[in-house]
C-alpha cells in the first residue's frame, strides 16, 4: 500500500518497473528453454553412446560363446574397462546436472537482487523527489534503473560466456573421450578378428594333425568304419549266395524235366520193338517210371522250399534288427532333444546373470563370472559329447 502510494506522481501510476521485470523473465524463460534443448540433445547423445557402447559390449559377449576359455581373458578385461568408463560418464552427467541446477540458482537469485535494488532506488527516487528535488526524481531514479538493467545484462553475458567456455572445453574433452573410444574400439575390433582368424586356423590345423593326437574318436571312427564295410561286404555275399542258389534249385529243376523226358522216350522205345501186343500194360510200367523219375523233381522242390524257409528267416531278422535300430534312432532323438532343451535353458540363465551385472557393483562381478565360465565348459562339454553320438548315429544308419 505504502509502495503504490509513493509509486504515484501526479495521478499516475509507473508501471515500468513491472514492465521490465516481465520482460527479464520472458528473456530468463527463451534462454532455459534454449538451455533445456541444448541439455536434451545432449543427454540424448549420451543415452545413444551407451546404448552403443551395450550393444558392443553385447556382441563381444556373445562371440565368446564360440572361443575357448582360455582366450576370454582379454576381453573380459576390456568389458570391464568399457563398464567403468560408463560408470564415469553417468557420474559426469550428474556432475553436469548438478552444475546446471547450481547455475539457475545463481541466476535466479540475480534477477531477485536486481529486482529488490530497483524498487529500493525507485523508492529512494521518489523520497528525494517529493523532499528536495519534486520535478527531477524521476530522472534519477530512470537513470539508475537503466544503469541496474545494463549491471544485469553485463553480468548476464559474462556468465553467458562463461558458461560457453565451459561447454566448448566440455565438447572438446567428449569429442576427445569419443576418438579414444573409437579407436580402443577399432582395436578391440581388431584383435577380435584376429583371435577369431587363429581360433579357426587351430581347427583346421587340428584336422590335418597327425593320427596320435587326434583320440580316441578317429580309431573309434576307423573301428566304425571298417564294421560298415564289412557288414556291406556280408550283404553282398549275401545276395550272390541268394543267386547262386536260385540257380542252383532251378537248374535241379530243370535237370529232373529232362531226366523225366529221357526215362519216358526209352520206354516208348523198348515198347515198341520186344512187345507190341502188350504195350498197353507197358504204359502202365511207363508211368510208374515217370513217377520214378519225378521223385528227384519233388527232392529238388524240398529242396527249393528249405531255403525259401531260411531266406525268410533272414529277413525276418533284418526286419527286427531294423526294427530295433529305429527303436535306438528314436531314443537318440529324444536325448538330443532334452540335450538342446537343458543347453537353451542354461544359456537363458547365463543371460540372466549377465543383465544382473549391470546393475552391480564392479568388484562382485567376480563369482558369476566364474559360474558362467564353468557353465560355458560344460555346455562345450556336452556339445562335443552330442558330436560324438550324433556321429555314432550317423554310422549307425549307414551300417543300416
């Protein structure tokens, strides 16, 4: 009350005070806002960075899957190195928005300051002005308001500047921090690939290594192998010796039809010259002859129904063996299933643990690497045991 009665001159009331301050404020708000954009650009390049810098560490994780253990070494390492730098940089940013929040107090408080010392020196005014000088207090006071707002704006672009500064020295160690990042990255890339080149250099020597370190697998192999061959070889004599005996009963066959047309021609002939009265009764004698003589003909088809008897037999039992060898087929099948299912399940809780690491401390990180490395040697232990019977089966159905 007592303000706006010393803030009135001649029925009028000054406003331009008030005018000022909103103008101070609607500059303070479009410079926050630029502020505001400039911090969400920049927290969206941080976000995009360790997202990256995930994705990488990621890709090297899972490209351990398929070294061996003994070379994980290295890039554990360097997951960790990456892991701690990500660590700095989310501590740097909230230094940064720590600073940033110290920076809009400060200012705040020197746009209230302003404000308090250029009510007091318009009150001032108007006390000098009603006193000693009424018709030149105005002047003053609008001289010192002016010299108040150019004090403001003075310290308004230092700290600008400042601010600038520091944003450039910012960028610069960033754009720094960025290339060494991109180029441990290009070595880690580097080194990645050439591990990877000696990891299969190693397989491929390992097939062209002499026979007496390569195990127990290859005799086992060899063994396999040369039981394959021989049960060929036994299905082929198998098959010849079905031939020649096919051969065998229908040239016994065939010899009795002939004996059996040799015996009835001399007894049509012996007929025919001593009795040709009687030849009636002969025939009678010529037909138990031919009965005679077919007698080798049913012993040859004993014969022929004996070893019908016995190639059935064998094909009874190829039928059963076949029938236990899908039997064994299908059980394997099953193991390899609950194999993959027990493999997939131990690789969803290796990457499991993984996630949690994220978000521990470093320096417990220790035990679960330890578990996923053994985790990882069992699953290589089971994989090359799924070699060794997912070759067995191979040899098996050839053997078949």
């Amino acid at each position: 009350m007592r303000k706006e009665q010393e803030g009135r001159l001649g029925g009028r009331r000054r406003r331009r005070p008030e005018e000022q301050k909103t103008e101070e404020q609607k500059i303070g708000r479009a410079e926050e806002q630029r502020r505001t954009e400039k911090n969400r650009e920049e927290h969206r390049r941080t976000q995009k960075n360790r997202e990256e810098e995930h994705r990488s560490t990621e890709k090297n994780r899972e490209e351990e899957h398929r070294r061996p253990e003994e070379q994980k070494g290295r890039t554990e390492g360097k997951n960790r190195r990456t892991q701690k730098k990500i660590a700095e940089g989310e501590r740097g940013g909230r230094d940064r928005e720590e600073e940033k929040k110290q920076e809009q107090e400060r200012r705040g408080r020197r746009v209230r300051e302003g404000d308090e010392e250029g009510a007091g020196g318009q009150a001032r005014g108007k006390k000098t002005e009603e006193v000693e000088e009424p018709k030149t207090g105005e002047k003053k006071t609008e001289e010192q308001k002016t010299e108040e707002q150019k004090t403001g704006r003075a310290e308004d672009r230092r700290t600008e500047e400042q601010k600038t500064e520091a944003q450039k020295i910012g960028r610069a160690e960033e754009q720094r921090r960025t290339e060494k990042n991109t180029e441990e990255h290009r070595r880690t890339q580097k080194n990645r690939e050439e591990e990877h080149r000696s990891t299969e250099k190693n397989r491929e020597e390992e097939h062209r290594r002499p026979e007496e370190q390569k195990g127990r697998t290859e005799g086992k192999n060899r063994r396999t192998q040369k039981k394959i061959a021989e049960g060929e070889r036994g299905g082929r004599d198998r098959e010849e010796e079905k031939k020649q005996e096919q051969e065998r009963r229908g040239r016994r066959v065939r010899e009795g039809d002939e004996e059996g047309a040799g015996g009835q021609a001399r007894g049509k002939k012996t007929e025919e010259v001593e009795e040709p009265k009687t030849g009636e009764q002969k025939t009678e004698e010529q037909k138990t002859e031919e009965q005679k003589t077919e007698e080798p003909k049913t012993e040859g088809q004993k014969t022929g129904r004996a070893e019908d008897r016995r190639t059935e037999d064998r094909k009874s039992r190829r039928t059963e063996k076949n029938r236990e060898e899908q039997r064994r087929t299908e059980k394997n099948t099953e193991e390899h299933r609950r194999t993959q299912k027990n493999r997939e399940e131990e690789h969803r809780s290796t990457e499991k643990n993984r996630e949690e690491e994220h978000r521990r401390p470093e320096e417990q990180k220790g035990r679960t690497e330890g578990k996923n490395r053994r985790t990882q040697k069992k699953i290589a232990e089971g994989e090359r045991g799924g070699r060794d019977r997912e070759e067995e089966k191979k040899q098996e159905q050839e053997r078949r």
